[in-house]
C-alpha cells in the first residue's frame, strides 16, 4: 500500500486533504496537487472570484475563467453589447492596463469595430471611410453613441467618404478651386461654385466687366444651350432694362414712371447702344408719345401715321381725304369720292353726288389751321420747358 505525500512538517496532503486509496491525496476544495500543496487563487472568499475554475499550470494553480470574466481570480468582467454578447462578437476580451477587462476590437476583413464593447462598426465595411477618411468615435471616445467617418480627406464627402468631387487637382481642392463641393439630396457630390463661375466643375468663367463686376451687377450668369456644333460656356441673363454682352446697356425709361420704354415696345440693340422699338401708336426715345385711336381700335383710324414732334403727345397726320384728330372723318362725303389734293376737290364716280367744293375747301382750311395750332403749341410747350429749366438751373447757383 502507497503512502500519501508527507510535507515538512509531517502533515498528510499538507493538512489540506485526505489520504486515499493507492496514496492519492483527495484535497479539500481551494486545493490542488499531488499533496493538495498548491492553493487556488480566492476573491472575497470565492474560488477564482466563482467565475471560474481552478486548474494547475505550469505547478502552479491558476484560474481558468468563465467565458466573459479575466484576471488571476477572474475579478473583471468583460464589456458585453445590449444582447449580452462579450465584446458583441467583434473582438477579444483581456486584463487591460487599469486592471479591469477591455475589448481589443476586430479590424480587418470582417470589418472595423470601435466602442468599450466593439458595439460600433466604422462606415465602409472592410475598407473604413473608403479608404479616404478617418474613422472615430462620436461624440468622444468617454461616452460614445457611434463610430463615423468625421473627417475625410480633400475631395471626398459622405457617411462613409465614398463620394468623390468633381474635378479634384493635385493641391486635393475639388471644382477647379472655383467652388465649394457639397452633398446633394441624392447622395451625390457635386460642386457649388464661387460668384462668377459655373458649370459642374465650376470651370466655366462668366462674363465680367473691367472691374470684375459679373454681367454689371443688372444681370444673372447662367449656362449657355449647348448644341450639337457648339461647345459649353456661360452668358448673361439680364434685367429688364439691361442690354449686352455684359448687361452694360441701359434702356430708356420712362422719366414719370420709370417703365422701360414705358411699358409700349421692347428695348433693343441699335448701334452699339439700347433702344425702343414702340408699340403701335406710341412714339419717343421711351414710347412716352401716343397718337389717337380710332372707334376701329386702329391708331390714327388706320388713315394716317402717327408722328412725335416737340410735345410728348403723338399726331396724327392723315391721309388725303382723312381729317380729324384720329383720322376718323372724310372730307368727301360720298363713299366712293376721291379727293383731289391739288384741287381740293372731291372727284366722284358717275352717277355718285359729291359733297360741295365749299365745304371742301372750309374742311381743308379748318384742318390746316388746326395742323398750324398743335406745332404752335408745341413750339410753346418745349419753350415754358426751356425757360423753366434755366429757371431751376439759376436758383440752384
């Protein structure tokens, strides 16, 4: 029969067991070895914290820890995610260096985990932030509620940095330095360009004038159609009351209303310069002049043409055998009489009876002398105007 082991001291199993058959020590609990020599490692009276096994190792006892607990008595228990998952399947758990448990997350083809417990995955999958930008915990790395993409490298944007901006050059700037790159509501980045640039690139100037005023300030920049002989480029869409190239032509306006061409005809090019080309009975350098309509809605009665003298007002000046301040009343009062201006006598078709020679002639005379009465009082009108204006010019001195 085999004896047990004896320690130093004479005691069986160190006094930490029972002797039994075939001298094989049967050690209490906490106590292992061949004589129960070696003592398992205890934690508030618990063997290995009671989450884990003690083993030996190496001759010496150590403990064996649950899954989700570290340390020599397995005091510190891993960080989980909601689901209990240590780690949340993304990393390994071990004794970090303030001795107590941190997850080592995953990083590499299965993705990159950030967060106390690898609850957070970096945009991108395997390849984080695209391979173009850096990924961090938000807001902190103390109290974080996700891992982002919060800054990418020059000429990408998104979640993820995925979205590449137009043209990006060697200096990293995107739209040609002319131009902001922004995300749209479509995910895609596109270019928001500086004051006097346009185009998706932000690579087509627009017209300025010397001093860098774009389309002179009257005007806005747009692109121009882009046909199938013509390449891309910008042109000035003006204001009402801007002409050119560059919106640098001013159209008249009316001096009372201010109306571009009063509001009666469209401003055109002429010349080098702006002018009004009138409506239909309107007249002037702003179509401020308008002549007399006649009952069938015609300017001068649709018997005259419409002339702008020295008054603001138009005149009509008929045709022969037309009077009347719109032209709207014969001389001849048959139908079919044909006045003779020569004579000043009305000529009828055979059989047709003429009005008299006398009343003719008195028609012509009261028509001319009306003619003589309007320049008269225009001539008198432009020269009050005159007078009052070297008037004005003497008080201002």
């Amino acid at each position: 029969m085999m004896a047990c082991p004896i320690d130093k001291d004479g005691h069986v199993c160190h006094n930490h067991g029972t002797c039994g058959n075939g001298g094989k020590c049967d050690c209490h609990e906490g106590f292992l070895g061949d004589g129960c020599e070696l003592t398992c490692p205890t934690e508030e009276g618990k063997i290995c914290g009671g989450q884990g096994k003690c083993v030996v190792s190496n001759g010496a006892s150590a403990c064996e820890c649950d899954h989700g607990f570290v340390g020599n008595v397995c005091e510190s228990e891993c960080p989980k995610s909601l689901a209990g998952a240590v780690c949340s399947d993304h990393g390994a758990c071990s004794m970090g260096e303030e001795k107590h448990a941190v997850c080592k997350c995953t990083d590499g083809a299965k993705g990159t985990f950030m967060g106390p417990a690898c609850e957070y995955e970096c945009p991108g999958g395997d390849k984080v932030c695209s391979n173009h930008g850096i990924c961090a915990l938000v807001p902190d790395a103390f109290a974080p509620v996700a891992a982002k993409c919060t800054k990418c490298n020059d000429g990408y944007l998104g979640d993820d940095c995925g979205a590449k901006c137009p043209a990006v050059g060697e200096d990293g700037k995107s739209c040609n330095g002319n131009g902001e790159c922004v995300m749209s509501v479509n995910g895609v980045a596109q270019c928001e360009c500086a004051a006097g640039f346009k185009g998706p690139e932000c690579d087509l100037p627009c017209p300025v004038t010397m001093d860098g005023k774009v389309c002179s300030n009257h005007g806005s920049c747009v692109l121009k159609p882009v046909f199938a002989d013509s390449s891309a480029g910008t042109e000035c869409k003006c204001e009402a009351g801007f002409l050119g190239t560059n919106c640098e032509l001013d159209c008249p306006l009316n001096p009372d209303n201010k109306q571009v061409c009063s509001g009666k005809g469209q401003c055109v090019r002429s010349d080098g310069g702006a002018k009004c080309a009138c409506e239909a009975g309107f007249v002037g350098a702003s179509c401020s002049g308008g002549c007399a309509i006649g009952k069938n809605t015609l300017v001068c009665s649709g018997h005259g043409k419409c002339s702008f003298m020295d008054s603001k007002e138009g005149t009509c000046e008929c045709e022969h055998g037309w009077i009347g301040n719109a032209c709207d009343s014969r001389i001849c009062g048959a139908v079919n009489a044909f006045f003779n201006p020569v004579t000043n006598e009305c000529v009828c078709p055979v059989g047709d009876q003429c009005c008299e020679p006398q009343k003719v002639h008195l028609a012509a005379a009261k028509e001319k002398q009306i003619r003589e009465l309007e320049l008269e009082n225009a001539k008198l009108s432009k020269t009050l105007e005159e007078t009052m204006e070297r008037m004005r010019s003497a008080q201002m001195k």
